[in-house]
C-alpha cells in the first residue's frame, strides 16, 4: 500500500463515524459501556474533528479513504486517571493496510504533535505491542490490570 498521508480529522470531519466503529469494535472491552460506547466513541470524533489540538485525532488517508488513525487525548482510561495527563490512544490501522508502516507512522506524527504542545511525557498503555512501540523510541513502565485483563503502561518523552 502506498500513497498515504496522515491529516486532522479537522480535515476529513466524514470519517469519524466510521473510525468510531474500527475503535468500539477494537477497544470496546477495555471500557464499562455505560461511560464509552459506539455513541459516545462517535461523539468524541466529532469533537475531535473540530479542533488541531488536544484532544484531536489524527487520520491515515488513502486519497478519500480512512486506513488508520490515532488520538492525542487527556485521558485514555479513568483507572490510569493518576498516572499521566497527555495519552497515545487508539492507534488503529485497517487489517488490510497494516505491515506498511502506517501504524508507525501515525505514532510518530502523534509525538510529534505532543511535542508541539509541549506535552512533557506522552503515555499509552497496550494489551500486546511493547515490542512495536519500543521499536518507536517508547519505554515500558510496567504491567497494570484494565478492567481484568493485563496491558503495559508506556511512557516517551516528546521531542
């Protein structure tokens, strides 16, 4: 896959219903869906897409389709509520675009954004990628239980 290019969601607003559904389905059981559903996970993309900055979300486009997207948010999960104020959230690249570099590429293009903002540590936590991110410069800071099931709490400083 070739030709994509990472842009706001200010700039392609159409996309958020359908990247709510990739991120309900993808990340749905991390969360009690009385506080985050397929409702409110669509509400916040559209809130997402009517700003640059955090919160915002950013958005792999191949020409005037969605293939991946990422967010820069203030929190990613109320349990981890203590442990930072500025989060990598819901990386999410298209089954099939994926070996292509674009999950890394979104991640980059998320630093980098933090690191315009100021952002002094960036946060994330993942079921299964520590590898994928410390590949990308991330440092693991532990395991941690989300609603039952084990992640691992990682941290970068933005530059």
């Amino acid at each position: 896959m070739t030709g994509f290019e990472i842009r706001p969601l200010a700039d392609c607003a159409g996309q958020a219903p359908r990247l709510a559904r990739w991120h309900h389905e993808h990340w749905g059981h991390f969360y009690d869906p009385a506080d985050w559903n397929l409702a409110s996970a669509t509400a916040e993309l559209e809130d997402h897409a009517t700003r640059r900055g955090r919160p915002t979300t950013l958005v792999a486009m191949q020409g005037e389709d969605a293939i991946g997207s990422v967010s820069l948010v203030d929190e990613d999960a109320p349990e981890f509520r203590g442990v930072g104020d500025a989060w990598l959230a819901s990386l999410f690249v298209w089954p099939a675009a994926r070996g292509q570099g674009i999950g890394a590429a979104l991640v980059r293009a998320c630093v980098a954004l933090a690191a315009s903002e100021r952002v002094p540590r960036l946060w994330l936590f993942t079921p299964e990628h520590v590898a994928f991110y410390a590949q990308l410069g991330w440092r693991d800071q532990g395991a941690a239980i989300l609603r039952g099931r084990s992640v691992h709490l990682m941290d970068i400083v933005p530059a």
